[in-house]
C-alpha cells in the first residue's frame, strides 16, 4: 500500500482475508525516520522482494513481481519471461445444437460453436451435408460464440463447422424428421378389371418404405408424401393412394399401348 502525503515512506500490509468477505485498512503516513525493518525502503536499488513500480530504468531484482519486468521466474500475465507460468489458451471448438422449432416437414436447430484461443482474427464456416445452413461464415477477432438455424428435412444431416486459424474442425449430427408413416409396408396388388387378352396376374405382391415425406417403391422409385396422400403417373404406370393407421390402400391401372393391353385394380400395403 504506498501512502500518499509528505515526507512519507512505502509500507507492506499483510492481512488475511477469507473468502466471500470485505476488510478496509487504513494507514496513517509514517516518517521514513520511523521505518523499521518491515518497512520497505524508499529506494528502489536491488532491494529483494521490492513488488513497488521500478524507479530504476531496467529492474531485475529477483521476486520482483511488476508487470513488464524481465525477471527469470516472474508470473505476470502477459510477459514473455524465461520460466513464466501462465498458461497459453489453447484453440479449441466446441459444437452444441438444440431444436429451436419443428413443423409436420422438417426440424431446425440453433448450432453453436463456442471458439476459443483466438490471437488476431479468423474466420469460423459452417457447413451442411443434408441440410441447409442459410449464411455459412461468420468472423471472430475475440473468443466468442457464434451460431445459425440449420434445417433438417427427413434424413440426419452432418454439420461440421472450421476455423481458419489454425484449421481445426469439429462435427455432429442432426437428427433428420421421423415422420409418423415411417416404415417398411408390405402387401398386394389385385385386379380387379382387364383388356380382353390380356396378360396381367391376377394378384401381385407388392412393397413400398415410407421415410419422412419421401414414398419409395419400385426398386428405388421416389414420390413425395402430401399430407396422407401420395399419388404416380409415368411409363404406362398410374396409382394412387391414402395412409391411414399403418396401412396405405389406393387404386391403379397399367396399360400398354403396343399390345393395346390394360388391367386396372386395387391395392393395399401394411406397415410391418
């Protein structure tokens, strides 16, 4: 505590202090007369254990503890002394994701990346195997967080987000909609009218898997789901169909023009 006032001299308090707690001390000015040999002395010159602003232009006492000081040994924060113990941020990203809305089609989350032990600038990129991420990069100058909406439809997406620092990357996944039709449904076609002369089965078995708003059938066919409906129309080939309580039911009708050739029916499949 240095005492400001007259002819003063610069005195060392050592008072214990528990955690949580508030002590004042209050010290009167001491003539430099009356020091004793706990009082430090008004000289800076190689007194060891001065922890006092250095009066004298390039310093080293030893223990001197003064921010800026070339000590071997010194602790301050921030110096680039032979033997300091500070330790260095080391860079790191940190991921994290929550839902922050879902609707009958899709899912989006707030992602997160928490970057640390940045020194000048750098910039932080996002990007989306599956989804979508709208802006994919963002800059930092300080350790901080930044975050965007990502939107995922019916299939998991991979995020994995970069620094250009030092290139480091982290990733994690998003869990895709998992619609309520969700499965693998089987059963059979019948028909139930036919062209004269024609050829068709009169049953056939049949499969289809429903994930999210995608309906698949026909060794990798693709039609999208509209509420509970799904409907094709291509390659002679029409149906449509209705999804109600693990089962999907519809019409359809095949023809072929070359043989002049048609059989139309119905059709119905179960959620396995």
């Amino acid at each position: 505590i240095v005492v400001g006032g007259g002819d003063t001299a610069r005195t060392v308090i050592k008072e214990e202090i528990s955690p949580g707690s508030y002590t004042e001390v209050t010290v009167d000015p001491i003539p430099i007369d009356e020091a004793t040999p706990q009082k430090i002395a008004d000289s800076d010159n190689g007194v060891i254990g001065d922890d006092n602003p250095p009066v004298d232009p390039g310093d080293d006492d030893p223990g001197d503890t003064n921010p800026g000081d070339t000590d071997t040994g010194d602790t301050d924060t921030g110096d680039t002394d032979t033997g300091d113990t500070d330790l260095p941020v080391t860079p790191t990203i940190t991921l994290s994701a929550a839902v922050s809305d879902e609707n009958d089609t899709n899912i989006t989350y707030s992602v997160a990346a928490a970057v640390s032990g940045i020194t000048g600038s750098t910039t932080v990129t996002i990007t989306v195997e599956g989804g979508s991420a709208g802006t994919s990069t963002k800059t930092l100058t300080t350790d901080g967080t930044v975050a965007w909406s990502v939107i995922v439809v019916d299939e998991d997406a991979t995020v994995t987000v970069s620094r250009s620092d030092n290139g480091d990357q982290q990733s994690l996944t998003l869990t895709g909609k998992t619609g309520e039709f969700d499965g693998t449904y089987y059963g059979t076609s019948v028909v139930t009218v036919r062209s004269e002369g024609s050829s068709c089965n009169d049953s056939n078995d049949i499969s289809a898997e429903i994930s999210g708003s995608s309906f698949i059938f026909d060794e990798g066919s693709r039609v999208t789901i509209v509420g509970n409906s799904v409907s094709f129309s291509g390659d002679g080939n029409v149906w449509s169909a209705t999804i109600n309580n693990n089962v999907i039911s519809g019409i359809w009708k095949l023809w072929d023009l070359e043989l002049d050739e048609s059989c139309s029916g119905t059709f119905s499949m179960t959620k396995q």
